[in-house]
C-alpha cells in the first residue's frame, strides 16, 4: 500500500462546479501537506502549502486538513477549462530532509 | 525568469548509453532534489542536496544513478549504461521551505 493514496479520475465537471479533490495518507509522521499542479508534459506547479490541520484558502482554492483522519481535501471553485490538469498531493514530516511523498494524481477535466 | 530551470528538456539515447542532466535552482534556495515520474504516476524522490552535501539517497537510485552539487549551486544527473526501465521525467527541485519544481527532463531510452 502506498503511503499517499489519490483516485486517479478522470473527474469530469461542467465549468463552473465546485471540483472537490481528495487524499488519504497512512503515515502519522507527515506534518505538512502541498497540493501541486500539473498540466501535460509540465513540471508540478504549487498551488497550496498547510501546515498540520485546519483549512487554508487562496482564490478560488481552499485547501483543507484533517490529521485525526489522515485525509487532505482540495477544493475549486467557479472551475474552469484551464483549470484541467492532474492535480497532486504531497506530504512532508519533520524529519525527512523535506522530502516529499505524492499520491499518484488526480486528473481534472473541465468542460466548458 | 528566477524560476527552476532544467536542461535538456528531452532526451532520446540509446540503451547503455550514458546520459547527464542539469539543474539550476531558485539562487537563494539551499536544498535540492531530484524526483523521478513515469506516466500516470506521481514523482518520486530520488535523491537530496542541502547546500552541496548529498544528505539523502532512495533505494530507487541505483548505482547507474549518480548525483553531483558542486559549490552547492547547479546539480547534475547522470545516469550510465541506461536502460528501458530509465525512460521517464525527470524533475529537479529547490526550496527553502516550500519545493518548487523545474519542467523536467523527459528521457527516452530505445
């Protein structure tokens, strides 16, 4: 079993729909928790960094933690076409040497 | 652009080729790392510099698969005598807290 679980889709919504994303994970250790961006043949673009639990909002993203649970939730609002992409959890603890594990992805397509 | 810059953005060899890749990171960003992705998957962690001490090693990192910061600036990559299995994206990263990743280095090995 990996340590950052995703389904990877392809989750398919009209423009405009509230695009709820989600991750579970198995290590208690991890503290910080990034959702990444990645359109086709691109590197991984950060769109959200928490720390341990609770919510953060950025636009039309919030990114929401909840640790008891072990499960990470990335919502998009208004989406829209170019919002498309395959969008990744990561997970970092303490004590790694801030290296990062990533779920396998989620692919978004937004249809207009 | 101050962003992570990787070089070449493709790569086509040969197997048992040997084959490089650079990295410059953001300046001011201390610690480095190399990831690896093949499609339909996500990155997965390779190897990591802080400054230009190589602090961390995956056992995917064979011994084919060597990993150089000199001065604790630019990284290279070099993988030797490559194989089928090498053919994936290869992603360099720098960060102070938060990682920012390069555009990858897609490496086909025929």
């Amino acid at each position: 079993q990996k340590e950052v679980e995703q389904d990877p889709g392809p989750l398919s919504v009209p423009e405009g729909a509230i695009v709820s994303l989600n991750c579970t994970y198995s290590n208690s250790a991890f503290q910080y928790f990034m959702w990444y961006r990645q359109y086709s043949r691109k590197g991984p673009e950060l769109l959200m960094y928490t720390y341990s639990s609770g919510n953060k909002e950025d636009g039309r993203f919030t990114a929401q933690v909840d640790k008891s649970s072990k499960y990470i939730s990335l919502f998009i609002r208004d989406s829209q076409p170019s919002d498309s992409a395959t969008y990744l959890c990561a997970c970092r603890s303490l004590n790694a040497g801030n290296m990062l594990t990533f779920g396998g992805g989620t692919r978004l397509m937004v249809k207009p | 652009d101050t962003g992570v810059s990787q070089d070449p953005r493709h790569k086509i060899t040969k197997r048992g080729q040997n084959v490089t890749f650079r990295c410059d990171p953001i300046s001011e960003h201390n610690r480095l790392y190399w990831y690896r992705q093949t499609l339909g998957q996500g990155p997965e962690f390779l190897t990591y510099f802080q400054n230009e001490a190589q602090l961390e090693k995956s056992r995917l990192l064979s011994d084919r698969f060597s990993a150089e910061r000199p001065k604790g600036s630019f990284s290279t990559l070099e993988i030797q005598r490559t194989e089928q299995g090498d053919s994936a994206m290869y992603l360099c990263a720098s960060s102070f807290s938060e990682a920012f990743f390069g555009q990858g280095t897609r490496l086909t090995v025929v």
